[in-house]
C-alpha cells in the first residue's frame, strides 16, 4: 500500500492516481486528452521526491529522473533531451506508462527575464510539447520553489497542474508516526497506532522527514544508551521520543 511509504497527502495521492488513469485510458481508446503533469510544490523536506517514487512504485511503473547536474548549458541542455529519449524507450511505442521525474524544476528550468534566455528552459519547453497525450510518459516536477519556476513551464497545454505539499496534519502525522515504529518494540501497553495518536501535539508543525529523523535519533540513542548491538533488544517510549524533540527543539 501506498501509505506502507508516505503517510498523509491524500488528496495529492488521489490527484496523481487520477492523472496515471487517464493517460493509461488514453493509451489503450486512443480517446481524451490528459493534462501533460503536474508540479507538485512545497517546503523542504515535505516528501515531493518520495512521493513522486513512492507511486511509482505502488504502481510498477519505470521512473525517470531529471535533474541539474552541471552549470554547464550545453551538457545541461542534452540531459533534459536525453531524459525524455530514455522515458519514450521505456513505454515500449506507448503500451506502458512512465513516469519522468523532474526533481528541483526550478533549476531546470528557472523563470527568464528580458535580459536573460535560458537554453535550459526552451529546451524543456520543446520537450513538453512535443509529448503526445498517447505516448504514455507522465510527467511529475518538484519544486520547493514555484514561484522560481518559468511561467512558460506552468501554463495550460505543459505541466497546468500544481499541487501543494505541506506539513503533514494531523492525520498524516499519525501515518507517519506509525510507519516509522513498525517492528520495534515499544513501552508496554502501546502500539504504533496509539503512539501516533498521543505524539501529535508534539510533531506538529514538522516535516515528514523531520518527523522520520526524529525517530532515527531515539532509535539510535537507545541503542548507545542501552548498549544494545540489534534493534530488537531495545525498547522505545514517548518519553525517549520528546526527549529528542526538545533537543532538536534547542
């Protein structure tokens, strides 16, 4: 499941769910026209990336990644071409899906003014539009910087849709809670569900990765306090939790 990766986004999940299942039906009625993707948007640390993995992997499509490697145009320039040529070799001539990941657009492809062209930029442009709504490539960019990215990039006929990731409510905090803590064992009378419930409060206003950092760390004091040389030997408390919290917290 879905939610075995990422905790909370729900209506971002069902967003991306709904645009992988018009492209598919596309493919096969050779009928509609499905929005070319979407940027999905937010914070640092808020799972764009992981998301964007995360459903890919539940399902079992190939992913593609862009991303700016190099101030180099030229070669900068080439990579964006050559990542759409590896997504259209995938679909296999449009029977299959991808996913062509675009991580940080606002680097790729960064917002022009009148004194300066981004060769980086037109070449995405080209790219998107010469996407076919049949060839089965969904394209998903992330940014934690929209307003960064090229208008042009975000207009109706591109990437029209954006989608917000923010901090996890208070629902996603409890996925996210309960997720982390599978297989360890915890105070006694306690399950991952009611640790998730009783710890909200305290994660409020935090990240998803903060939140999994967070359990790393107590994860790994225990085991330095207690001297213990596997995961199953220790146990963790809501205490040792917020003991980590208000040490991050300063």
């Amino acid at each position: 499941n879905i939610k075995d990766v990422v905790g909370g986004n729900d209506e971002i999940i069902e967003k991306i769910n709904d645009l992988i299942g018009k492209h598919e039906r596309c493919m096969k009625t050779n009928k509609g026209v499905p929005s070319k993707g979407m940027v999905l948007y937010g914070d640092p640390g808020t799972g764009k990336t992981s998301l964007v993995k995360a459903m890919a992997a539940y399902h079992n499509l190939d992913i593609v990644t862009l991303k700016r490697k190099c101030e180099d145009t030229d070669k900068a320039e080439e990579e964006i071409k050559a990542r759409f040529n590896e997504a259209r070799t995938l679909t296999h001539g449009g029977k299959d899906i991808v996913i062509l990941l675009i991580d940080e657009i606002d680097a790729v492809a960064p917002k022009r003014t009148l004194s300066s062209e981004s060769k980086d930029t037109v070449a995405l442009l080209a790219e998107l539009d010469y996407l076919k709504p049949r060839d089965g490539i969904v394209v998903l960019a992330t940014t934690n910087y929209l307003e960064k990215v090229d208008p042009a990039v975000k207009r109706s006929g591109r990437l029209e849709d954006k989608c917000e990731i923010s901090v996890p409510n208070e629902q996603g905090i409890k996925e996210i809670v309960s997720i982390c803590l599978l297989g360890y064992k915890l105070e006694e009378g306690m399950d991952v569900k009611s640790f998730g419930e009783d710890l909200v409060s305290d994660f409020r206003g935090m990240t998803g990765a903060d939140i999994r950092r967070i359990i790393e760390c107590t994860v790994q004091n225990k085991l330095e306090k207690t001297d213990a040389k596997q995961f199953k030997d220790i146990v963790i408390s809501k205490e040792d939790i917020r003991e980590v919290i208000r040490q991050k917290k300063g």
